[in-house]
C-alpha cells in the first residue's frame, strides 16, 4: 500500500516519465531508420569479405577489394586475426555480432563517460523561483535513456553502427585503461590501449599520453601489448604484415580521396584547398606538429591539475587531427570531449551553467546535422572552407579551450609537511599524496596517478 501510495503522490512529470522515456526511444528509433543515409553495412563487409576470401580462398588481405568498389581491408593485419571467427557465422550473423558489440561498447562508454553528469543532475537542481539549488527528483535510469538517445543520435555513432564499423569497440578499449588508472588499478593499465593500437593505429597517440603523463610502466605494456600483438599477425601470416608495413600503410590512396568531405582531419582541410592534388607534406607536418604541441601541454596541464578525464579526451581530439585520414564516423573519439565539456557546464553557477550548457548543446547540434555533406560535391570556395571542416573547427576549438572543468579554489600549499590540496568543481578536497590523488567526487575518476615511475564513403 505504501508504494501505491507514494506513486499516486507523486509529481505528474515522476508519474509520466516511464511513458516519456519509451517515447524518447520510440521517436530515435523511428527517426535513426527512416531519416539518415544508410550505409548498409559496408565496412563490415569489407571485413567479412577479406577474411573469408583469406581463409576459405587462399586469398592474400590486402589484395581484396568489395565487388563492384575500389575498397579493401586497410588496418593492420592483427584487425584480420581478431575478425577471424567471421569465417565461421553467415553475413546476416556478422551483422548482428558487429551491432551488438557497438552496442555493449555503448552502454560501458555511457556508464564510464556520461556517470558524472547523470549523477550531478539526479543530485541537484535549480528552483526556477528562486534560482537557489535544491535537490534533484530525477531518475538515474530516466537520465541515462535520455544520454543513450542522444548518443544514439549522434552522427558519428549512427554511422558507425550503419557502416558496421568498429570504432565504439576501440574507444572503449581505451577507456577501459582510463578506467584502471582512475580508480587506483593502473599497473593493470596499457592493455586495451596496446590492443586498440594493434588493430587501427590511430590509438597510439594514447601510449604518447601515458609517456608525457609520466606513467611509463603502462606505456611500456601497451607498446609490449601492441607489439606482441603485431608479432603473432606476422607468424600467422609474414606475407600480409610485409604488404602492410613496407607499402600498404602508406598509401592514402587505397582508403580514398584525401579531399572527399568525410575526411574530417588536418589533412583533408589541406586537400580540399588544392582539389585533384595530394596537399604539401611539409605543410600537413608542420600542422600537425603545431597540434601535438598544444595537445602535449594541455594534456600535461590538466593531469597536473588532477583532471585525467580531460587528458584523455583531448587525446582523442588530437588523435582525430593529425591522422590523415578521420571520416567523420571516426569521430567517435569527441565524444569523451563533448561530455567532460557538459559535466564542466554542469558544475557552474545557475547563469554561467545555462550559457554554457547553451554552447554544448550548438556543438552537438552541428555534430549531429551532417552539414559537412552539403559540400559534398564542391568543397571549394569561402562557404565550402568554413562549412565542409566544420568538425574539424569543433574538433580544434575543443582542443584549444580544453574541455575540463574550472577550478573554483585553489588553497595555497602550507609551508610545512603534508598532501596539498585543492577544491574542484564537483569533488570534495583532492589529498595529493606520494604521487597519488584520490578524489571523493560525484564523477567515476576517484583515483589518479600523479607522477608514478613506473555511395558509401571510403572504408576505413
């Protein structure tokens, strides 16, 4: 009788949210099968198609293309390895498989990413009379359906799962390791990061991370991983790692046109500005360089300030830019930005909170329109330079104003022995010690380590 009671005298909004929240998933999952291009699965495709032709053909993996398409497998050969079982299940199978470990990736990237800014709305909200804060009535479970369909929305999220792309799996690799070192089990860190590396290289940036962060002992596991990884491909087959490593990894030309509007990267900005020709080495260098400078000292800045969320993040977004080719569903890696960037928004006072979860939202709003492709077929012009590399705009701009939260109060060390200590917005005091930091706070980084010594688009 009780819980009919308290149902019955709860707020109308309490009341509705179950029926809201089926709504919301209702709404994306009609919206997700009729509006967006379909990309039909292409990428896993390219996947299924090479390794069954590997094994069951006697077929070499880098000689493979799709029927009918100039496209063909281009990861490393380790990304073959691990895609073996594919030439055990049906096409119709390897689909459902591709779906649904996006899917588990999802849920852990949500519950790991998304955690602090669900649990700082549960736990606070503004009295619109009085703009004093009160406690909140939400519902976790009611806030992360609404976080998973945003998420879902997400342009690079809905194509990697329409490519059948692997994207979500990599990234949570990643994170699984951000993970360990924030809750105080780094020596068990490097592991997804090396795995990550071995099957797309764009995650290597992270083992630079853990170098320039002081954690020497996970970047050494991550490269023995990467490397051991790389080793067993080559024993399994020495003629694909050859092709690979002495040809096929530099030749841009095998994933597509550097210029094509999806390439979301440095590269493709500089492609696109000399359309039909291969765009200046030494200027791409001399960019990319540039980028990895501001990167290693923001990267740097925020670990010392205890922040290791936003390290890792502004690893992604720098990860995005200097590889020379970033479709825009590689574009996964923004996302870690975009929701330290909302948790940041969240820990303010009521006025700046709305203005900058205001900012937030125009960010995901562009993300998520697909305006780059209105360049599609002619990306020159002033238009074209502003609207074709939008993201990559977003993406630099994200990582010139680094996307951590503001420190509030900063205690000054005393002059006699003891941990130093800081306030953070939305964390009780951070105790430094022996290299360590441990934070009590409403986000899932409770623990740090300071300085230990230890058509469709082109495929890819």
């Amino acid at each position: 009788m009780r819980r009919v009671r308290d149902a019955l005298t709860m707020p109308a909004t309490t009341r509705r949210r179950p029926a809201i929240a089926a709504a919301l998933v209702v709404a994306t999952a009609v919206f997700l099968a009729t509006v967006p291009l379909h990309r039909g699965f292409f990428d896993v495709g390219v996947y299924y198609g090479t390794v069954n032709d590997w094994i069951h053909h006697d077929g070499r993996i880098y000689d493979y293309l799709r029927p009918g398409t100039q496209y063909g497998f281009t990861y490393p050969p380790f990304a073959a390895v691990v895609m073996l079982p594919m030439a055990l299940v049906s096409w119709h199978v390897a689909i459902g498989i591709s779906a649904v470990l996006s899917a588990v990736a999802s849920a852990l990237l949500l519950r790991w990413l998304a955690g602090p800014a669900v649990r700082r709305l549960v736990a606070r909200r503004t009295d619109p009379g009085t703009g004093t804060e009160r406690s909140g009535d939400r519902r976790p479970w009611f806030v992360f359906v609404v976080a998973g369909c945003l998420f879902a929305l997400f342009e690079p999220v809905r194509d990697t799962f329409s490519f059948g792309q692997v994207n979500l799996l990599l990234v949570a690799l990643v994170f699984a390791d951000a993970r360990l070192l924030a809750t105080g089990r780094g020596r068990y860190a490097g592991i997804g990061i090396g795995l990550a590396t071995a099957i797309k290289l764009t995650p290597a940036l992270f083992i630079g991370y853990l170098l320039i962060t002081g954690r020497r002992r996970q970047a050494a596991v991550a490269t023995g991983t990467a490397g051991a990884a790389t080793l067993l491909a080559a024993l399994i087959d020495p003629g694909a790692s050859r092709t690979f490593w002495t040809g096929a990894l530099w030749d841009t030309d095998r994933v597509g046109a550097l210029g094509y509007v999806s390439n979301q990267s440095l590269q493709g900005v500089l492609a696109r500005l000399q359309p039909g020709d291969h765009p200046s080495r030494l200027v791409w260098l001399v960019c990319v360089l540039a980028v990895l400078a501001v990167w290693a000292y923001r990267a740097r800045a925020a670990v010392r300030d205890g922040d290791d969320r936003t390290g890792f993040a502004l690893t992604g977004l720098a990860a995005c830019l200097v590889s020379p080719v970033t479709w825009v569903h590689h574009l996964v890696w923004l996302i870690p930005a975009l929701l330290v960037l909302t948790d940041s928004a969240l820990s303010r006072e009521p006025g700046a909170r709305r203005r900058s979860l205001i900012v937030c939202a125009a960010l995901y709003v562009v993300l998520c329109s697909s305006v780059v492709w209105l360049w599609r077929w002619d990306s020159t012009g002033p238009a074209a330079f502003l609207g074709a590399n939008a993201y990559v705009w977003i993406t630099l701009g994200l990582l010139l104003v680094p996307p951590g939260p503001e420190e509030t109060t900063r205690s000054v060390p005393g002059p006699g022995p003891g941990p130093r200590t800081r306030r953070l917005p939305g964390a009780e005091t951070t105790a430094v010690t022996d290299g360590v930091a441990a934070t009590r706070s409403a986000g899932a980084w409770r623990r740090r380590a300071v300085d230990p010594s230890g058509g469709p688009e082109p495929s890819g």
